[in-house]
C-alpha cells in the first residue's frame, strides 16, 4: 500500500472538505486552483482526485495539474453500479485506474451506487442482485490488483453497502477490502471501531470523519434526509463529534496500519464562494487533529 514512512505524509486531503461533490446541485463548486493551493498552504502532501471533471481527464495531465502544488495522488471515489447483471463495471473502473498509474496513485475507493443520483435513498437488492454485487467486487479488486492498485470498498450513506449488516454481508461473501469511513458508519448506526478490529486484514484505506450525533440518528430513523442534514453540520471537525477518531486511530496504529488517513469533512457550500478563508479554516483543525493523535 502506498504510504510514507512519516505519519504526517500518510495523511491526505479531498476535494469534497471544500465542498467539490459529484452530486449534481450538491452547493457552489469551488476551483480545483483555490482547492489544491489552500491544501498546499496547509502543509498537505497529498489528495484524493475528487469528482469527475475537477482535474483533468486525461490522466498525464490529471497528473501534472497536482505537481503544480507539490501535491502526491492517493487515488478516489468511484461510485459504480455493481449490481446490475446488465452492466459491466470494469470499463470506468479500468479508465480509473489508467489515471490513478499515471499520477502515482494506488488506491481505488469503489461505492456500490445504487444506479440514481444522489445519496437520499437506496433500493433493497434481491438475493440475485446481491449475487451479482458481491461477484463484480471480486472481479474488480482482482483486476485492480493485477494492475498494481488496491481496491476498497466504502460504506456510505445512501449506496448499497451502508450499515453494518451489509458490510457483514460483503465480509462473508466477497474478499474485497474496505474503505473504513468513521463518519458514514457511525450515521448508519455501525461502530467502526468495532468492525476495524474485527477485520483489520480488510482495512485498506481510512477516511476520517467526526458526525454531530442527534443529526445522524435523525438521519438514520428518516426525520431528515442525508442531503439536509449535511448542510445543518452533520459532519463536525474532528474530536468534537460523536466518533471516537483518536480511538481509531490508536487501533490502527497498534495493529500494523501504514495507509492513508484522508481528511473528509463532507461540506456543502449553498451560498456560493465563501468569504475569507472559507474551508480551510476547519481542515488545518482536522488536520492538527489527526498530527496530534499520530504523533
């Protein structure tokens, strides 16, 4: 798994932490030239893509685009519908993966899209559909490894694979590993703590998330939809939420974790560009956050 040594080398930022998203009407998208300098003023050395169309396609000049601000690739999100016997995901994953070779990047971050935009419902898979899911996450984590890369999958509000019965589901009945993401677990009611601990040979990448925790029970009993509540500030900085970071993070400290801790405080900006330092503001709090806790 490509890492750094150093602690704070293994720590990386996302484009969503300044509220770029793929969800069409997501809030106000901010440059990928503000995005990546305010990372690079922060002292990041390293970033997740982001969304389709936030750096270039071509994959050289994806990878050049982050050069410019000293920036390393870990890789990304790709949401993928995998359920579908109909439709071959390997193709996007493929074009992919093309990018993440030709920036230096090693990680493919694949969410179980339920095939609608965004993350405010999902339908309930039959036995077949599940069958076919479970197979295509062994066909691409095979196929990403043949290229070099790691695969992870990641529980997220709103696809497929969210709570903890699914991923016990995907545990039981595929070899693929995990993306553990502390906030989307925690707003589905799952303890990622717990499933790290229990699963640390599938923990492949890790994004940090802290969830203000009456929003996220209200999202979890349908009071409120995943897309009003992040706005209201579902997502907090890091150690002032509900989620127990430090203790995950000392959990994969302590058991031979060397991956990548990427910083995602999910952010929607709804009334366009912010005044004065906007986003960065609470990513260095993240970020002293998670150097504090790896020092």
């Amino acid at each position: 798994m490509p890492a750094s040594p150093s602690s704070v080398d293994r720590i990386a930022g996302a484009p969503i932490s300044w509220g770029v998203c793929e969800v069409p009407g997501w809030g106000y998208q901010l440059p990928a030239e503000q995005v990546l300098a305010d990372m690079h003023e922060l002292g990041l050395t390293a970033t997740e893509f982001g969304p389709e169309g936030f750096l270039p396609d071509a994959p050289a000049e994806k990878a050049a685009f982050l050069a410019r601000y000293d920036l390393r690739a870990v890789g990304g999100f790709v949401p993928v519908v995998l359920h579908d016997e109909s439709h071959d995901p390997l193709p996007e994953v493929d074009a992919y993966i093309d990018a993440c070779i030709a920036a230096g990047a090693g990680v493919v971050v694949l969410a179980a899209a339920t095939g609608a935009d965004g993350y405010d419902a999902r339908p309930v898979l039959s036995d077949v559909q599940w069958k076919t899911l479970l197979g295509n996450l062994d066909r691409l984590s095979d196929h990403t490894a043949s290229r070099g890369l790691v695969a992870a999958l990641h529980p997220h509000i709103g696809t497929l694979v969210e709570n903890a019965a699914d991923v016990q589901r995907v545990l039981d009945g595929s070899k693929v590993g995990f993306c553990i993401d502390t906030g989307h677990l925690v707003a589905a009611g799952a303890d990622p703590v717990a499933i790290t601990l229990a699963n640390l040979d599938r923990v492949k990448h890790v994004h940090l998330k802290d969830v203000d925790g009456e929003l996220a029970v209200r999202v979890q009993n349908g009071e409120i939809a995943f897309s009003d509540a992040v706005p209201q500030g579902l997502w907090t900085v890091l150690g002032t939420g509900s989620v127990d970071v430090r203790a995950m993070i000392d959990a994969l400290e302590g058991n031979g974790y060397t991956g990548w801790y990427v910083l995602e405080q999910d952010l929607m900006l709804k009334n366009g560009a912010p005044e004065g330092e906007g986003p960065k503001v609470d990513v260095r709090r993240c970020y002293d956050f998670v150097k504090d806790a790896l020092a």
